[in-house]
C-alpha cells in the first residue's frame, strides 16, 4: 500500500503581505468611515453576511459601504489580523476588530487571487454584545 502524496506546498511569504495590504484598506476605511477607502479591498461581486442584532445583514458588499459611511469615522479602531491561511489562489483572513465606533466585530474574510492581486470576495462577521 502507497502513502497518500503530500498536498502542501510553501506559500511565498509576498502572499501574507500582499493580504495583509488588502485588509489594511478594509481597517483604513473603518477608520476614516468612508466606505470609498475601503473599497480597493474588495472585489465588485463581493457580499457580506452577519447579524446585527437579531436581523439578518446580508447582500452585495456596497451594503457595508453604505453602512461605513452613515456610520462615520471610527478614530479609535483597534484591529488585528488574528490569522491568515493560504492555498494556492485562495485564502481566509480573520481580523479582531474592538471599539469601531464602540462595537467589537469577528470578521472572516474570504479572498482570492484575480489577475495576480488579492481581493476580498466574501465577509462574514459577528457583532459580539456591548
């Protein structure tokens, strides 16, 4: 009986740069609270899902736009890439994000590679209780 071949390969550190980059304009934007800073970080079809409160917040990902924007700056935004996994042309991102406008946020993004940059496909978050 053959062992199974090895799956894994070394992912070019470049990678983890290049995703952090991309998250850092999702936090840039948290920050300035204009949804336009933070759109470099994702791609036009991107969508986002989670829960505020008991409601459902769901749809194409100009929906978090409209929200950072009526939202305002969140100045005092502290957040931290808590891990980055990647595989080849895909990966996953989660951020730690506390007092954004005094709210603390679980965020996983996913993301992939399209024509050689990194781009936020999908976000999922949890809004923890005050």
């Amino acid at each position: 009986m053959s062992s199974p071949a090895s799956t894994t390969t070394a992912t070019d550190i470049g990678d983890y740069d290049a995703i952090a980059a991309v998250v850092q304009h999702y936090i840039d934007g948290a920050r300035s609270g204009r949804g336009v800073d933070m759109k470099p970080a994702f791609h036009e079809d991107a969508t986002i899902y989670g829960y505020v409160g008991p409601d459902l917040f769901a749809g194409p990902i100009q929906g978090l736009f409209d929200w950072n924007d009526q939202n305002g700056p969140a100045s005092g935004i502290v957040s931290r890439i808590v891990s980055i996994d990647v595989a080849g042309t895909v990966a996953s991102v989660r951020l730690e994000s506390d007092n954004w406008t005094g709210h603390r946020f679980t965020d996983f993004f996913n993301l992939l590679k399209v024509d050689d940059q990194w781009k936020i496909m999908n976000k999922v978050f949890h809004l923890h209780a005050a």
